[in-house]
C-alpha cells in the first residue's frame, strides 16, 4: 500500500475541557497518513486517478472549523471516520498535536490508526 501524505495542516477550532478553553479557539496541527494506490495515477498523471489531498484538506479543514468537542481523542476519531468513509481510504493514521496543552512540554496530542493496512 501506497501513502498520501497531509503533514502539518494547522486549523482553529473550539478544542478542550475547561471552560475557558470553550470561550476560545486555539490552533492544532494535523498530520494525516491514507493508505491508496497510486500506481494507476502514476501511469496516467491524471489527478483523478489519485486521492486528491487538496479535497481531504478542504474537507477537515471545514470539519474541524466548525467542530467543538473537548477531546482531541474523539476529533481524531472523527477525522479518521471522513477519511474512511468520504474518501474511501482503506487506512488511515490521524496525528493531533495541541500544542502548549501542557506547560512544559513542547507538544501533546493522539495518534490513531484505523482501518486496514494492505
């Protein structure tokens, strides 16, 4: 199995526990991993032959934009559901990183993978 690769798409959104958190938006970085064959693209070199990463960024950008859940667990969850499902990626690895979360440290977040890896 091929991978496209989104690394470091960073989106505002309602994020987090506390109430202050719920008051504002706060920036996460993404980094998305999908599982698709590219060998008919390469052959073709045609962008409809391909997972178009351009419509995936578009897509989460929108979904977590608008989104306002407290954890960054069931956003991940979230994310990895639309890739599955909307983009028909048979795998998938989901990397939130909320930065400044904890004092201290550089970064925090989840990563997830679903589906199934060839």
């Amino acid at each position: 199995m091929d991978i496209v690769y989104l690394h470091g798409l960073k989106v505002e959104c309602v994020i987090g526990v506390w109430e202050w958190e719920r008051r504002i938006k706060q920036i996460i970085t993404i980094d998305l991993d999908m599982g698709a064959s590219i060998q008919r693209a390469a052959a073709t070199d045609d962008l409809e032959d391909t997972l178009n990463y351009k419509a995936v960024a578009k897509r989460v950008i929108q979904f977590v934009g608008d989104s306002e859940f407290k954890l960054v667990e069931t956003l991940a969850e979230k994310i990895a559901g639309i890739l599955l499902t909307e983009f028909d990626v048979p795998w998938c690895r989901v990397r939130i990183n909320k930065t400044g979360a904890v004092r201290g440290a550089r970064d925090v977040g989840v990563v997830i993978e679903r589906g199934q890896a060839a």
